[in-house]
C-alpha cells in the first residue's frame, strides 16, 4: 500500500512546485474518501474479523451447494443418527435422525438464510432510503403524510403482520418471507434517513451549493445522501443480522422455509426434536446463526467509523 | 480574471456579459441591489397534526435597502435579530414571505429556474461557521470546483487549473487541493469558502460573520483578505456582523438592525460619529474601550429583546427606548410605527424622535444610568 502511494508523490510535488515560489510541497498522498474510508475500516480489528467471517461463511454458501446440488434433501435411512466424524470428509457432521447430510443441509440453510439477510436489507435500504429522502428533503405535507405511514407500520406488532403476511401469501417460500421482512422493516431506515436529510437541508455547505446553483439532484445524491449513508449502512448491516434471526424464528414456527429446503430455523426445530437423542444437533445451526449475527454486527460498528470522514486514519 | 477565462469558453447568458460589462465601464457607486418590503415570517405551527399556522417569528419584517456597486454595506445587530435570514433570503436560499430583491433591475425572486441558476453567478456567499459550511466528504477542490461543474465547466483539467489559481489567490497551498477540509485550520477554511464564493467570478458576496468564528489573530487576515479582493475584483459585499470594531473597519455603509427592521442606516462615519437612532447609541456605547484609563460612559439597555414572534407595537425599540422614557414616554411610540426616513444626507432612520438624539441627551441619559453601572 505505501509503496504504491509513494510512487504518486514526485508527480504531486513537481507540480505543486510548478506553480509558484510560495507554495511549500505538499507530501501526504492525495488517498480518495474510499481509500481512507478503507484504510479507516482496516484499523477496526473486531470489523476486520467480522469481515473475514463473513466472507468465509458467504463463500461456502456460494460454492459448497452448487457442487452437492440437491444431496442437501436427501434422506438415506441406513445412515439415520450416524454419529460426527472428521474421519469422513463427505459428512464431518454426521447425519440427523432421518439420514440427512448435516454438513451439506447446514451449508444450504446457511446459504437460504444469507440470501433472506441480503435480499430483505436491500428492500428496506431501498425503500427507507426513498420514503426517508422524499420526506426530508421536500418537506411540509408530503412529510406529514409519509411520517405518519411510518407509524402505522410501526404501531402494528411487526412479527404478527410478518407471520400473517407469510400464512396468506405462501408459507415455506422464501421470496414471500423476504417481502414479509422488507415491508416491515423500512421504518427504521427511512426514520434515520429523513432525520439526517431535516438537519443536512439546513447545513451551511447544502446552502453553499444552493448559492452555486447546484439542482436538488446534485444536492441530494453529491451533499445530503453521502453524509446520510452512514446511519442507514450501520443500520442496514445489523438488519441483515435482525432478518436472519426473523427468518429462524419464522421457519422455527413452521411459517417460513420448510422442509425439504434447508435453513437455520428449520434444522433448529428439527434438531429440537431428536434433542434427547442428538443434542449436538442443535449446536450447528446455532452456532452459524451466531456467527452470522456477530459477524454483521462488528462489519457494522467498523463501517459507522470508516464512513466518518472526521475519523483520523492511524499512520 | 479567472473565473472569466473558462466563463468565456463555455455558453455565457447575456446576464454576466452585461455585468461584466458594467464592471469593465466603472459602474462604480450605481446600485447593485435593491431589497424592496422584504418580510421573512417563519410559521410557528401547531395544533393536532402540526399543520395549523398558530403564530409566526417575524425573522425580517419589512426591509429595504439599496447596495451599490463596489461598496461594503456592513448589517450589524444582536443575536436574533435578522441579520443572517436577511441574507439568506436576498439571495433566495430561502423563500422570502413578501417582498422583492432587484439585481440589476432584475426581480430576483420572480426568475424561474433557469434564470435564477444563471442569477446565482453573480450573487455568492461565505457562510460564519468555516467547519460546517464544507462538505467534510469532498476535498478541496471538488469543493471550490463545484460551482464552475455546476455551470458547465466539465474539463476536469481545466476546472483544476482555475481551482488552483483561486486557491493561490486566497492565499492557500495549491499542493492542498486534493486534502479534505478537516486537515485544515478554521482561517484556511474560511480562505477555502472565499475560494468557493469567487470560483464563479460574481459580482455581490454577501459575507455572513465571515469572521466570527476565528481567532482574533485570524480575523484580521481574513478581513484583509477580503478587503483585497475586493479592490482586485472590484467585488461588492454585503457584510453581516455583530462585531461593530470589524464592521467600522471594512464598510462604507452600515445598517443597523433591532428584531427584524432596519433602524439605521447611513455612511460608517456619521454612524459611527453620531448615531441618529437611541438603539445605535446604545450599541455603539457597548464597544469596549481600549484605553483602561478612560472611563467611558456606557448606555446600558433594560431588559431583553422581545420576542421576534411578538414584537412590540409601534416602535420595536419603544420597550427598551431610554429616550423614550427621557422625553417622558410619548404616546406615539407605542401608536405609531416609526417611518424610515431621511434625516439628511441619506442617513436613513426610523425613530419618530430622532432630532432629539443629541450628545447632550445622550451624555445626561448615561450620567442617570452611571450609579446602575457603578453597583
């Protein structure tokens, strides 16, 4: 990384020296805000190990699956309750009370529930980040209206209307399960956003690039929503964490991604009900749901660091 | 100059041609700017859905003033009392509730889009608070850069080139073009925003307590600074302060403002020398004097300023007025709302008693406040 830096500061220091006596040589590397954002993310040891826990666990869930394809849903009776054994490389943790590959099951519910995380944040990034920067930024009565649908969402108790949504629209399917989750969850996001956008329209360097004559468009998406994203990047990264665990809970109750398909909360109930008889089995899919969740939640405390310009970067 | 070379290059409206060309001819002391029945009310809302106006700040409430070319017009008041909302709103950055502000005979707030886009070249500003005025996620240049992209200068090269010779002309590193503004000290800041403000080459900046927030041993270059430009650049200022040292020291004409009106406004020396209005003598006598050795006779005012969301009646000054109570409290005061008027040689006031604002009524109104002071 030096070394690569290093190398732009002789063309940086003839130039500033080209243009006049006075000027002294500047010698920091000119770094862009992503670089420094980057540099600033790398300082985060707790975020750099969530990171890499997240890359490993997306990993697998990428690539494990699709070399086993449908082995995930199938059941060999003869293996039923056959104990974990690192000895064997195709099932390292052994096989449930049905005769299911655990390992591979546990990788393709790893992989059903990330894709639920992701895809259910996008939608509420999406729609929060909309609501929020129509509501901050044009103001008055489309403000009032937009707030006061915020509340209705938040006033109705989230996971009854998740569980309802699912009931009536397909239970065991994971695209209703993802809509379920977006629905409800934009409030937060959009509250955030339009919180920021209220305080940043009365920033003095908004006003500034108003004077430069500068549209709502170059001031929403150059000035307002780069200062607005951190909040709602933090927030997004424990939402997937927060969709995660709703996807367990739904799929624990029956009402979300059922068997044959594979996720976290399904293999908990299953694993909940052989517990006498294998109670490690409850242990994996646990686990992953934790490692997920942590995972998320330190990417999110480095990210709220590295997105803070004001943040110094360590030399 | 600078901002001309590129401004040439790109498509021009015919509006900066013809101000430049005024420029070039010398259109020194014309009026630039003329803010005519300017109000600015904000609503104080209430009721169940917070829709329903209960009531309103009268933030600015009926002012007018004229800025002629080539001329610092300094705006002074207390806290509270206007001054930046006046600014904001001559430049349109927020909407004025009545009134209207003429550039060049042109009624500002009646342009549509694209002609106040164009407008905007010509009218900048420097804001008071060098840390939050810039975008903390754009460097330097991006930021002084901005207004020229915005209007059309989309060479990158060429647009670094311009930053570069403004950076030089405020007196920064040109080398610190690619830094980011927190690397920066509060006077460098404030130079980057000077830099901004000129990047569009305008004629009118209207300068909010561009000094306030630095240092004392700062504000100095920063005025000088300014006061150098404005030679260079032949640049007319509208300059809010409540820094009377500061604002003696760069306008030619100082308005004096008391809970959203105009009170006073004339040249810088008979202001000074003599105000005409018993606010401004109040205000003047709140100057620290720097001999230790002289005492000096301080008019202190009673009370606090009322509320801007219900101002007196009458005269806005009529509850804290020590000539009122001098004169034995005159009905009229309360009655009848002060008109602006000339009192010779364009000193403007708006005082129903301003002939009775003498150095003897002045000196006898301290001598009954001495033994308050002296407690």
């Amino acid at each position: 990384m030096e070394g690569t830096q290093l190398g732009q500061i002789p063309a940086k220091a003839t130039t500033g020296a080209g243009q006049g006596a006075v000027d002294e040589v500047d010698l920091t590397p000119v770094r862009t805000y992503w670089q420094l954002a980057r540099q600033r993310f790398m300082q985060h040891s707790l975020a750099v190990v969530g990171l890499i826990v997240m890359a490993i666990l997306v990993t697998l869930a990428l690539v494990v699956p699709t070399i086993t394809g449908s082995l995930y849903a199938k059941t060999s009776l003869s293996l039923a309750n056959h104990p974990p054994s690192l000895l064997n490389p195709f099932a390292p943790l052994g096989y449930d009370s049905i005769g299911m590959n655990v390992f591979i099951r546990l990788v393709k519910a790893l992989q059903t529930s990330l894709f639920v995380g992701f895809s259910a944040v996008s939608i509420i990034v999406v729609v929060g980040i909309t609501v929020g920067a129509i509501a901050g930024y044009v103001g008055g009565a489309v403000d009032n209206l937009l707030m006061r649908l915020v509340d209705v969402v938040l006033s109705l108790p989230s996971f009854f209307l998740i569980v309802m949504m699912v009931a009536l629209f397909g239970t065991g399917n994971a695209i209703v399960v993802i809509v379920a989750i977006g629905i409800v969850g934009w409030t937060t996001a959009a509250r955030l956003v339009r919180a920021e956008f209220l305080s940043l329209r009365e920033t003095d360097f908004v006003q500034a690039a108003r004077a430069l004559g500068a549209g709502d468009r170059r001031i929403i998406v150059r000035h307002m929503l780069p200062a607005a994203m951190a909040p709602v990047v933090v927030a997004a990264t424990l939402g997937i964490a927060d969709s995660v665990v709703v996807e367990a809970t739904l799929s624990f109750l029956s009402f979300g991604i059922s068997p044959p398909e594979a996720s976290l909360g399904n293999m908990l109930t299953n694993a909940q009900e052989f517990f006498y008889r294998q109670p490690i089995l409850i242990l994996y899919p646990g686990l992953t749901l934790i490692l997920v969740v942590l995972a998320a939640s330190f990417m999110g405390d480095g990210l709220r660091d590295a997105l803070d310009p004001r943040q110094r970067v360590r030399k | 100059m600078s901002g001309q070379t590129w401004a040439d290059g790109a498509a021009i409206e015919p509006i900066e041609a013809s101000a430049s060309l005024v420029r070039a001819n010398g259109g020194a002391g014309r009026v630039l700017l003329r803010a005519e029945h300017v109000v600015k009310h904000f609503p104080i809302r209430g009721g169940l859905l917070g829709v329903t106006t209960i009531g309103a700040v009268r933030a600015v409430d009926d002012v007018s003033f004229e800025v002629r070319r080539g001329e610092t017009l300094g705006l002074v008041g207390e806290s509270g009392c206007g001054k930046t909302t006046l600014g904001k709103v001559i430049l349109r950055l927020i909407p004025a509730t009545s009134g209207q502000v003429y550039v060049d005979d042109r009624p500002l707030f009646d342009l549509n889009a694209t002609q106040l886009k164009e407008a905007r070249r010509d009218l900048q500003v420097v804001f008071q608070d060098p840390y939050a005025s810039l975008n903390p996620r754009m460097t330097v240049g991006e930021i002084v850069g901005e207004g020229p992209l915005v209007h059309g200068l989309t060479d990158k090269a060429k647009r670094e080139e311009l930053v570069r010779e403004l950076l030089a002309k405020v007196g920064l590193n040109q080398s610190h073009i690619h830094r980011y503004p927190h690397e920066f000290s509060g006077g460098q800041r404030q130079r980057i925003g000077i830099a901004r403000a000129l990047a569009l080459n305008p004629e009118f900046i209207v300068c909010d307590e561009p000094v306030s927030a630095l240092d004392v041993s700062i504000q100095s270059q920063v005025l000088n600074l300014l006061d150098d430009l404005q030679q260079e650049l032949g640049l007319t200022y509208l300059f809010i302060a409540h820094n009377l040292a500061v604002v003696e020291h760069i306008s030619d004409r100082v308005g004096v403002m008391y809970l959203g009106k105009l009170v006073e406004l004339a040249d810088v020396d008979p202001l000074y020398a003599a105000p005409k209005h018993p606010y401004t003598v109040a205000l003047l006598s709140a100057v620290p004097e720097p001999d230790p050795r002289r005492r000096k006779k301080r008019l202190v005012l009673k009370g606090d300023v009322p509320s801007p969301a219900a101002p007196p009646e009458g005269c806005r000054f009529n509850t804290r007025c020590w000539l009122r109570e001098q004169l034995g409290n005159p009905e009229r005061c309360e009655t009848e709302e002060p008109v602006f008027r000339d009192v010779g040689a364009g000193h403007l006031v708006a005082c129903h008693f301003s002939e009775e604002v003498t150095p003897q009524a002045i000196a006898s109104a301290a001598e009954r406040q001495l033994p308050v002071i002296g407690a």
